[in-house]
C-alpha cells in the first residue's frame, strides 16, 4: 500500500494521505512548522510525498528537499506543484518567499549546471510540467514548452515575460 505525505496539505489534504501543515484549521494529521527540521516521521516511511502550492512559503527549499529525499524510500516519488514566476499569483501572495521558474530544481539531478554541490540528496525528473495562461494554451504553446526541451528553454530565456506561466508541476523520484 502506497504511504502518501501531503506536505502543506490544507483544507484539500490528499485522499488517504498523511497531512502536515503549520495551520492547525486545516485537515492536518500532525501540525507542524515546515520550516523546522526533521519532520516527525522516521527515514524511507514515505513511498510519496506531495508538496502542491507550499514550496515558494517555505524559508529553505534546499531543505525541504533534503527532508522529502530522507522521508522517501528509495526510488520514492515527490510532485510538486508552485507558481511560475511570471505569473500575478506568484508576487500578489505576502506570504510567498520563492518564485521559481521549470529549472529551478535541477540542482537535485544529473543535469545540475555545476551546483550539485549545495545538496547531497539527488532526484531524477520524471516529468516537468508548464501550464500557461489560458490564451497561450489555446494557441499551442503550452504543447510545444512541454514536449520539446529546446523550446521550452527558449520560452523561459527569451519569451516567458510574454507568454506567461501559469503552474509549474514536477514529478521527480529519489535516486
């Protein structure tokens, strides 16, 4: 049976997960502070860890997924899921410390551009994913940022201000 951790859970905890969240008003099963570490659970208890729309309130992302590789099992599968950059939700929330673009995790795989070094804890990226506003979607382009590599770093070097993101999601597994 797949051990689920929905890490800022909220008001819409995961079905049949664990929930962990700093608001006790929520649907947490254990209330905690996520910037505080380690999180109250043993090494490997976790198959899944599902962080959707908490990654840019924490104080330290590195961190956070040093913590997520020690509470996964091996070959265990993090999502994450968070604002673009360049989208308005990204800057309109007080409480966001972090906006991200689609590589911004890459410091945790192979393809790390030289700053592995920041963290021992390595993923491999299943899958990343870019949702975009809704008139560049119909248009084509979310098709074409997600399905070709080349093009979606062209988007984010030299035409994201202009076609906006909306969400990035990503799904990694721990090495």
């Amino acid at each position: 049976m797949a051990r689920t951790l929905d890490v800022g859970c909220g008001i819409n905890k995961y079905p049949g997960s664990i929930g962990i969240d700093v608001n006790p008003r929520t649907k947490a099963d254990v209330v905690c502070n996520l910037d505080h570490f380690p999180y109250p659970f043993r090494d490997g208890t976790f198959s899944e860890i599902r962080a959707i729309h908490v990654i840019e309130h924490v104080g330290d992302v590195i961190r956070m997924l040093e913590e997520f590789y020690r509470l996964l099992e091996p070959g265990g599968k993090v999502i994450i899921a968070t604002p673009h950059y360049t989208d308005f939700s990204s800057f309109c929330d007080p409480t966001h410390r972090w906006h991200l673009n689609s590589y911004s995790l890459r410091y945790f795989g192979e393809r790390n551009a030289g700053y592995g070094y920041y963290s021992g804890a390595r993923f491999n990226e299943q899958r990343v994913y870019v949702k975009l506003l809704a008139l560049w979607r119909y248009l084509g382009f979310e098709f074409l940022v997600n399905h070709f590599e080349r093009f979606r770093r062209f988007w984010e070097y030299y035409l994201c201000y202009v076609i906006r993101g909306k969400v990035i999601e990503w799904e990694l597994r721990r090495v």
